[in-house]
C-alpha cells in the first residue's frame, strides 16, 4: 500500500511539474517611475488596479522622493532601479547624482541621447562624447546606492534608453555592480521572450486591442517580458517632449487605460496567464 502511495504521489508531482512547464508567464514592466508626478501614481494605479507586476525607479529625477514614498506605501510592489545616463526631454532636465563630469553637457545635464540619431547629432549623444568609463561607474554606483537606501527590497536593475548597452565596457560594468550589490537577474539570459504590442497603438482602444492580440499569440511554455510607459494625460505631462516624441500624456495614459482594462484582464484569466514579477523570476534561479 504505501509503495503504491508512493507511486501515485510521483505520478502527481510529474503531472504538476509537466503543467508548470507548460504556464504562460508574463511579467508587466512599468518603467519611468520618478519623471513626474503623473507617472508615479499612474504606474501605482496599474499595480493596484491592473496588471503590472514590476516597476522600474529612475534615481536622478525630480519627483524620486514621491516614488520612493509611493513604493514604500505599498511594500509587496516588485521594484527594480531603472539607471539612467540621459536627460531627453526638452522641457524638463535632470543632473547626474555625482555631478558635472565627462558624462554630462555644459550645464551639467545628461545628454539627450545615448546614440546620435537624425534628431540628435553626436554633440547631443552620449555615445559620440568623450565619455570615460570611471564617471560612468561612479554614477552608477550613487544611482543604485540612493535606491537602496530608501527601498532596500530592490530586485534588479534596468538600463534606461538602454544606457548600459552603449559599449561593451559599460555592458560588462554594469553586470559586475549588478553582481557586487546582488541585484542581477538578466531576463534574457534565461530564455525570457520581449512581447510587443501586436498592431496600431496610437490610441488606448488601439492599445488595447494590440495587446490583446500580443496575449492570444502568446506559447504555452515560455516565459515573456512586456515593457511600457504608465502615465496620465495631463497638464504636467502635456508639456513633456522631446524631438520625434511630442505625444507624450496621449501615449502614456493609453497605457495606463490599457493596463487597467477589463478586456484585457478577462483574456489573462481565460487563458490562465500568469502574471509574475522580477522578484518571481529570481526565485526561480535559486
């Protein structure tokens, strides 16, 4: 009797472990947490009220005290540092932690830009300065040690436009901090797929309709990351910008109608997607 026990009790654990295998995960990223104030509650409102799992703190930014207040109200919240190297908009600027340095304008500021593009010419990226790689780690470094210091539960870190792509030295800096302060898990490198948005999305309807396609396209067995940008159309969002990008508070409350819609929580549920975290992922890696 008890070897038979025994068998059916390995049969179950099998046939669980067989149906895990076969889960859709989902992690639902909210990045720019800090930027302004209409971002920090929207993103909280896609928390509390819709499906994000993750959100993503900039350090260097106005309204970081807000966030940091906003995360540590709600203390289950998933948080990763989101490190920034850039000041893109045209309204609005924000200054390295550590100060002017070869990693900064003029005036102090981040440069708009990590790469030159056709709106940006090299004196306005980053990548086409003279940049060292020891002001780049010492901003580092005051980034991730300020968010720790108010949200010592942060999970991971994030690049922001991709800042820590922009040279295979800083790529290989910032995985060894992610090391130093135990803050490294790299969704790409354990299979996690990027989703999209699956069609137009100029508008919220459009969002919605999209990211429902993205959801239905979704293969059971695989693990994937969904990236956007919470926000409210408001006035304070209204006058943010910068060249190519000028429908800013349009785009990002789309999102957040998005995130928080019905439609696209009754397709989660009925497809059994499981909506994990940063945090989640870690574990797994255990």
């Amino acid at each position: 009797m008890r070897k038979i026990l025994s068998v059916i009790l390995v049969l179950v654990w099998g046939l669980s472990a067989c149906a895990q295998q076969q889960d859709i995960k989902l992690i639902v990223r909210g990045d720019d947490m800090g930027f302004s104030h209409s971002a920090n509650h929207a993103i909280v409102d896609c928390w509390k009220n819709g499906i994000m799992t993750t959100v993503e703190i900039m350090v260097a930014v106005p309204w970081f005290p807000e966030a940091v207040k906003l995360c540590n109200e709600n203390p289950d919240l998933d948080v990763g540092i989101h490190i920034a190297l850039t000041s893109e908009w045209s309204n609005v600027k924000w200054r390295p932690l550590t100060g002017k340095s070869s990693i900064t304008d003029e005036d102090g500021y981040f440069f708009p830009m990590i790469w030159p593009n056709k709106n940006y010419g090299e004196d306005q990226a980053l990548k086409g300065t003279d940049w060292k790689i020891e002001d780049i780690e010492k901003e580092l470094r005051a980034q991730i040690e300020t968010a720790m210091r108010h949200i010592p539960r942060i999970s991971h870190f994030t690049a922001h436009m991709g800042c820590t792509g922009m040279d295979e030295e800083v790529k290989a800096l910032s995985k060894k901090l992610a090391d130093e302060y135990g803050i490294a898990i790299f969704p790409e490198d354990m299979g996690v797929k990027r989703a999209s948005y699956q069609g137009e999305k100029a508008t919220a309807e459009q969002k919605i309709e999209s990211f429902i396609a993205m959801l239905n396209g979704l293969e059971a067995g695989n693990t994937y990351l969904f990236v956007d940008h919470p926000g409210y159309d408001v006035e304070e969002l209204r006058g943010v910008n910068h060249i190519g990008y000028n429908d800013v508070a349009t785009d990002r409350a789309g999102v957040t109608t998005c995130w928080t819609s019905e439609q696209v929580k009754k397709v989660i549920a009925e497809k059994g997607i499981k909506l994990i975290s940063y945090a989640d992922l870690k574990k797994e890696v255990k």
